[in-house]
C-alpha cells in the first residue's frame, strides 16, 4: 500500500465515492480505504437470485427530480421508472382478506396523517419520540407503525419527532430498474480502492494524520470519515485523541436501525398481478404481528422481495436466514393461498443488522437527540471531515445524501489544501 497521500477516504460506500470522484477530477493524490472486498456498502446489487436485479440496499431514487444520480443513471444508460410508481398498483392485506378500496383510502390517509403529526411535532419545536406524537389512528395503528419503521428503520419510539421533520419528503421515488447499487458501482469507474483494507485507527495528534490497517500505516495531510454512524460509535474505528465528548455523543445517538429486504424466486407466477405491484400485508386480528410491504413480480420475474423493519425485524434477523424466509413466504401465503410455499425456488435475505463494517440500515436521532446530526458537520479539527449519510442534510439516511455529503466534504478538503499548497 502507498504509504503517503494527500487526501485519505475512509470508506467506499456512496459518499467516499463520491467524495472520490471530486478529488479525483481536481487532480489531487487521494487513495480510499475500504474494509469489504467490495465498494458500494449499503449500495449493492445481486443480478443471480431473482434473475432480474434486486437491490440489497438502496433502489429508490428519493426526491428523484432533484436527485444528483439521476444525470448519473441517465450518462451511464441505467434505467429508472419516472412514472411507474403513480401509476403502480398496491394492494393492501389485513390478514384474512384484502382491503376494499374505501379501506385502502382509509389506511394510507392513516399512514399519511401519522407522519404529518410526527412531522408538525418537530416543526414545532417539540424533539419526543414519534409514539408521542400519534393521535389515535385506530384499526391503522399497525401500518403506520410500519410505515414509521420502514421510512426511519426504528420503532416509532426511537424515533427524534425534531430530526423526523427535517427530512426533505417529496413523493418522487424512483426505483432504479437496473439497481441502484450497480448504478454507484459503475460510476465509481476506476477510482483507486483499496479493498480489504479496514482502518482501525485514525490518529489526529500529530503533523500528519496516521491511518493504522492490518495492511500498514498510511499518512495524509487530511482524511474524509465515511463510515457509518454505528462503525465510529462502537469504537470498530478508533481516534487518536479520542473524540470530544459531543462528536462521541452525536455518533452514539444516531445509531444505525433494522431495515432488511427477503427476495423470493418461486418456480412461476404465484401472484397473478402486474409487474412491481406492491403489497401492503398486516393482521387487524393479530396487530403485533410484524407487517410487511412487499414488491411483486420486480422486472416481471416470478418473484417477491418482502421489506420489514423496526425491532421486530431485528428479531427476526436474529432468528436467521430459515426464519426469515420463512415468514416472508407465510405472509405471501396469508395473500396469495398456501399454495405458493412449496414453490420457492431460490431466496436471498439481507443482514445489514449484523454486517460488520456497517451495522445497520440506516440513521435515525433518538428522541431528544434531533439536535444532534447536524455537529457531525463541524468535524475533527481542520483536517478531518466526515461524510455519509447521517450528513445527508434534509437528505439523511439516502444514497443520494451520502453523495452530496461526501463531495461537500472533497470539496472543504480541495478549498483548504488551495489555502495552504
Ligand atoms: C435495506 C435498505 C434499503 C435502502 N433503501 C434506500 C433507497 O431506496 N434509497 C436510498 O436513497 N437509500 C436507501 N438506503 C440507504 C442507502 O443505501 C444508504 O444511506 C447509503 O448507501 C449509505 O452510504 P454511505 O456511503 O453513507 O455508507 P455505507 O454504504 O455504509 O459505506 C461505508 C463504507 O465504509 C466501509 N467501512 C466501514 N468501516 C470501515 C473502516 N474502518 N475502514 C475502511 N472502510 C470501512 C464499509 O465497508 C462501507 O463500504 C437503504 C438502505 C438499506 C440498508
């Protein structure tokens, strides 16, 4: 490994990427440092389970008409779905049936209304947990339960109502046909990684900072962070000094939640819907039960990918592989007839929970906390910047937040390495 750069990144996930491609266009010596044997992180795409790309993690293109990857998606020949989703069909189960029309108008007005209450507590100044924010929403309670879990991979009581508000919603979700997560790979190109290549500690004390591996030290003048909030807060990256107390705390109360995907292949069409119809799936009669939200039929292909969330889903994860696709097929079964269990042909469950330099899903402010993301933009003294994204902005917790966090960091790095040649 080259021992000496000007500028380190620290993870090849969508924002050391990006902030990557920035140096690299401003000509600058920089080298990335990546533990896993591959780049992307969270942005991964598997093209051999469902014969039809499923993306492990990101495959919506949030706030798409302002979303940087979609020029990207365009330039590189990548396809997404601008209107599908207004048009796609969802559907709704409640355990013994679907819904009516008239309760499926009832149940997103719910969802929607719940996260308008969430939403207007933030705005106004109140930072409690979402829970507390929720007027009675009825038989609904469960799917806008679901739907909170889902949006920040937390139950609603672990969920800041102050950071909830600040996320900049808008209904363009895009999902990338060809994957999202091949979509970040491809326009990383030929940036230089190195990969398994874990950076255990970072060490700010002196002239030059100091980037210990397994594979040798690297020195630089400045350094991008762009690791999950968990890998800093459980210490698996270490700072030499130690953080000041409120960065520590800022990492520690943005912790990572449970978001996982379950992609089913069966042997033919057991749903008889349309292409990416979606489904909506929970018990009115067993409201604890954990529910879902599934894609039917992605690319057309014969198969489901089953979305859960929250602490539930945590446990499920625990359970293992066997449990959870186990219980993705019992609730498409609940739907679509029994019939579909022994039709199963391939499945592939995700573990963000439980991958090593990640750690979760996505960030989300503990209540009380909300105030806290934003510290994480003040860095580590003048030479050390972090990215990713919990620094997303109003784009926390996005693929497209990471991005512009990492290049609003290589770009803070390019004006002070001008200032000081
Ligand atoms: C199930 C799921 C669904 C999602 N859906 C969407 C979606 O539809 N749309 C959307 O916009 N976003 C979505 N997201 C979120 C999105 O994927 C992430 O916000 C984004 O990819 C995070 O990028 P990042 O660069 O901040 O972090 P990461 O992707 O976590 O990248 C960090 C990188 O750093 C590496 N690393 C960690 N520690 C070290 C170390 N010590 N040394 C060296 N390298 C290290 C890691 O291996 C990793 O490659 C989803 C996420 C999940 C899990």
């Amino acid at each position: 490994m080259t021992c000496e750069t000007d500028v380190a990144v620290i993870g090849a996930g969508a924002a050391g990427l990006a902030a990557g491609a920035s140096l690299a266009a401003a000509g600058v010596d920089f080298r990335i440092l990546e533990a896993a044997s591959v780049i992307g992180g969270r942005a991964a795409t598997d093209r051999e389970t469902l014969g039809t790309p499923f993306d492990l993690g990101c495959h919506w293109l949030h706030d798409a008409r302002a979303n940087p990857f979609v020029p990207i998606a365009r330039r590189l020949g990548f396809r997404f779905d601008a209107d599908g989703p207004a048009r796609r069909q969802r559907l709704l189960h409640l355990g013994a049936r679907f819904a009516t029309a008239d309760e499926a108008t009832a149940a997103q007005a719910a969802v929607d209304a719940a996260m308008d209450a969430v939403t207007a507590a933030g705005r106004a100044g109140r930072d409690v947990a979402a829970v507390e924010a929720l007027r009675p929403l009825g038989p609904w309670l469960p799917l806008a339960r679901h739907w909170l879990a889902l949006m920040s991979a937390a139950a609603p009581e672990r969920i800041s109502t102050l950071d909830y508000s600040r996320y900049h919603d808008t209904d363009d979700n895009w999902p990338v046909l060809d994957g999202y997560g091949a979509l970040i790979q491809a326009h990383a190109g030929t940036l230089p990684v190195t990969l398994d290549c874990p950076v255990t500690r970072l060490d700010h004390g002196g002239r030059r900072l100091r980037l210990e591996t397994p594979r040798g030290t690297l020195t630089a003048r400045f350094a991008i962070v762009a690791v999950s909030t968990a890998v800093v807060a459980r210490g698996q990256l270490a700072f030499t000094p130690s953080l000041p107390p409120e960065l520590g705390e800022a990492f520690a109360a943005l912790p990572l939640g449970c978001a996982e995907k379950i992609a089913l292949l069966f042997d033919d069409d057991v749903f008889g819907v349309p292409p990416r119809t979606g489904l909506d799936a929970f018990d009115t009669d067993r409201p604890q039960r954990l529910a879902v939200s599934a894609l039917l039929r992605p690319g057309g292909a014969p198969a489901a990918v089953v979305h859960i969330a929250g602490p539930e889903a945590a446990a499920l994860v625990a359970a293992g592989e066997g449990a959870m696709v186990d219980f993705a097929t019992s609730a498409l079964a609940q739907a679509f007839g029994a019939g579909l269990r022994g039709r199963v042909r391939r499945a592939r469950v995700t573990n963000w929970t439980h991958a090593p330099y990640i750690g979760g899903a996505y960030s989300c402010a503990l209540p009380g906390a909300g105030h806290l993301r934003p510290w994480l933009h003040q860095g580590l003294g003048t030479r050390v910047l972090f990215a990713g994204e919990a620094l997303g902005g109003p784009a926390f917790s996005t693929a497209h937040g990471a991005h512009l966090s990492g290049r609003a960091a290589a770009e803070t790095v390019l004006e002070r390495l001008r200032s000081q040649p």
